[in-house]
C-alpha cells in the first residue's frame, strides 16, 4: 500500500492537469478526409453541399476555424500519425518508416483495442521501399485490425469505389462489382466498435471520400446503371460529399446504439485541400481547391470534435491548430508522456484553460508529382500573417490568395514584432539542401 502511494505521489506531477480530470478512458474514432477543404463543409460556410451529420456534431461539440494541415496526403498523414514536422521523418511520397512510432502503437500500449480502416497508403509500393509488400505492417504501427485500400496492391490494381480492392487482417477481400468500398471499410469499423464497446478503443480512419477519380456514389441516380459507376465527371462531388456525411453518421449511430456515444470523443478532419478540379461556392465566395498549393486554400482544412460528457457543445474556437497536436493529445488521453512537435488540446476539450498556439509551422517537400513540386517550401504563420522562408509576408485578412507580400519597408511595429517571431520559427528548422 505504502509503495502505491509513493509511486501515486511520484508519477502525480508527470501527468498533466488536464489528464488528471478523466474520470474515465473516452473511446477516440480519428475521422479524416482525403481532400476535403475548410469550404466544404455547410457549417463553414459553403452553399454547395449539403453536411447535416458534421454540421450537427459541430453543435454538439467544437468547431474549429484554423486547422492547419499539409498540402498533400502522405506529408499529413506522416504528421498527424507520429507529430513530427516532416523534415524530421517523411522519407517518401506514400511510404512510412517502420523506425516511426504511431499514435496507435501510443493508445494499444495504454490497454485501447486498435483499428484502422479507409486509406492507407505507407507501404511505399511505388517505390518499392523496404517490406512494401508486408501486410502486416499496420500491426507494427501499433494497430490490432485493419481494413485498407492500398495495403500491398497498386491503384491500378484496383480502385477504392465500386467493385474496390481491399485488403483485411491479412488476407485479400473478394472483388464484388456491387459493392462500395466506403461502405466496406466503415462498416468494419462499426463491427468493432460493437464488438469493444465494453472497453476503451481507438479507431484511426483515414477515409477513401472524397479525393478523385469523382465518380458516382450508391447515393447517385447513376449508381443503379453499372456502366456509370467508373463515369468521372467533377459534378459527382456534390455526391461524394453528402456521401461522407452519411458515413459518419452511420459511425454516430453506431456509438449511440452501443450506448457509449457520450463518452466517444469523435473528431472529423481532411488531409489537405480539396482538388484543384473542385470550385466551391460559399457564402463569402468562390472557392476553388489547392491541394498541393501551400496557399491557405491547400492546407486550411475543416476540424470538428464532439465529446458528449466533456466538451461544451456548440463552441467555436478560433485559435490555431495544426497536424502535430493530434499526437499529444491522443498520448494525454492515454495517459502517456510523448515526445512531438505538437502541443497537447485535451484541456480545451475538458473545458480547462489551453496555452494558445501563437503560430503554426509547415515544412512541405512534396516528392511527388511534376506539378506540385514547384510549391516545395517552408512557412510560419499566425492566424493572420504568414511568412515563407524566402522572406515573403502575407496579411491574410487582406490577400488569402497570397498575391501581395507586405514590403518590408512600412510595416507597423506590430507587425515587425509578428514577422520577427515567425523568422525565429522557421529558423529553428534545417534549410532546404
């Protein structure tokens, strides 16, 4: 009894405050879109689309202004899996370092039953990087069940839509032209939070909606028609939206029917911005999408997290965040103390006071593709400024497609104060080779 005290009293001041407050383990489920800008969601703005689940858990829980992703799909999801800044560990387009530790090897260590489902895309096939043909590597990332598109067989292999090609626990799954891979993946995952309802789990998944090939969904009236089904045409995005939307709301059901809705923290986001392809209207505009831009529109994403038991609903929160924090956050949750990047937002969630972050960084080398490897590059950024390594100063209240740099010469003492300290951020990076 004496030694429990001790190490009671010993370990005490390692745990953060915020973390001291969980009367109880919450369940995590990780919700990200692929390609899916700020703009794309009704609550943020847009006149297009139509996103009553997300919008309802953004009235249920917190919805954030400034989330800060990367530009394009591997750079994220090496960022918001491990909390580093990609210069620290992103080696390759679609390849992730067996040497990286994951936030689900962080949550099966503190006793959460893991899963993964959607897209996965780390085994480097392209380039044939070492084990790219190891399905068991979504285990070694720390994560008890899978069911992913893109384990160990190429896209041209097979697609993620209609008849998909995905690959579950070890084995591959029958092909069925009737089928729909989203449909697949999520009902997965909804199975095993049925079968862990009774203790805490996690569920990491990285969605296949809403990035391209933009092809009819089984909620389109050309799903019915077989031949339409691999139709590509950019007005089946609308669809492909309200799609996902339904989805997640599938997800909610599924908490709810297993009555542990209340103490889920379910948090939705996107990978980066919507495809370049894509215009959005919204109530302040024209939108079009820059995924692989690092202008606002390739890496302003949507974030929202409910949190029944603990989060105050209907708030809004207008500070910065960006892919790091995801890491910490999920590590204090688990009641584990990790080394990242990131800074920790659990005491936003349980209504504590959070330090603010005063600036977001992006180290961003795409290593893919001849027309996004002209944006390879380097920012900080405020809420408002944001400066590139070249010395370039955008006021993004002013000019958000990033046009016009502020001249030196004229600044207020305010702002020189602003890009003195943004400076001294990206400093603190390795310069480009």
């Amino acid at each position: 009894m004496r030694l429990l005290l001790f190490l009671t009293w010993f370990l005490f001041p390692f745990i953060s405050s915020a973390q001291r407050t969980l009367d109880s383990r919450p369940n995590v489920i990780l919700i990200m879109a692929d390609d899916m800008g700020y703009e794309c969601l009704s609550t943020n703005g847009s006149t297009e689309y139509e996103t009553p689940i997300l919008d309802g858990l953004a009235k249920e829980g917190i919805r954030f202004t400034k989330a800060i992703s990367q530009p394009l799909c591997t750079p994220s999801r090496v960022k918001i899996m491990t909390g580093k800044y990609n210069y620290r560990n992103y080696e390759a387009f679609t390849w992730l370092n067996s040497n990286q530790r994951t936030f689900g090897n962080v949550m099966k260590e503190a006793g959460y039953a893991t899963c993964i489902v959607g897209k996965w895309q780390l085994n480097g096939l392209v380039y044939k990087k070492e084990g790219y043909l190891d399905n068991q590597r979504p285990h070694a990332f720390g994560f008890d069940e899978y069911c992913l598109w893109q384990l160990t067989k190429l896209k041209k292999e097979g697609e993620r839509f209609a008849n998909p090609l995905l690959e579950q626990n070890g084995k591959v799954l029958p092909r069925d032209e009737d089928a729909y891979g989203p449909d697949i993946v999520s009902q997965f995952a909804m199975n095993f939070i049925d079968r862990n309802k009774d203790r805490p789990f996690f569920i990491y998944y990285p969605m296949l909606l809403v990035h391209d090939p933009f092809v009819p969904t089984p909620g389109s009236e050309n799903w019915s028609d077989k031949a339409n089904r691999y139709r590509q045409d950019t007005t089946f995005f609308a669809d492909m939206m309200n799609y996902t939307d339904k989805i997640v709301g599938r997800i909610v059901d599924q908490l709810k029917k297993s009555g542990i809705y209340e103490n889920t923290l379910l948090i939705f986001t996107a990978d980066n911005g919507t495809h370049p392809r894509i215009y959005s209207a919204t109530k302040g505009g024209q939108i079009r999408g820059a995924k692989g831009n690092t202008i606002d529109h390739g890496t302003h994403v949507p974030l929202i997290m409910s949190w029944p038991d603990k989060v105050k609903a209907a708030s809004v929160y207008d500070e910065l965040i960006e892919f790091s924090d995801f890491y910490p956050t999920l590590a204090d949750i688990a009641g584990k103390k990790e080394i990242s990047d990131g800074k920790s937002f659990l005491p936003l969630l349980l209504g504590e006071k959070q330090r603010v972050r005063e600036d977001a960084f992006v180290h961003y080398d795409p290593m893919w593709g001849k027309n996004v490897n002209k944006f390879r590059n380097q920012f900080a950024r405020t809420r408002r400024y944001k400066l590139y390594q070249d010395g370039k100063f955008f006021d993004l209240d002013q000019d958000i497609m990033e046009i016009n740099p502020l001249p030196e010469i004229g600044l207020s003492r305010k702002q020189k104060k602003i890009r003195t300290s943004l400076e001294q951020k990206i400093a603190q990076a390795p310069k480009w080779k």
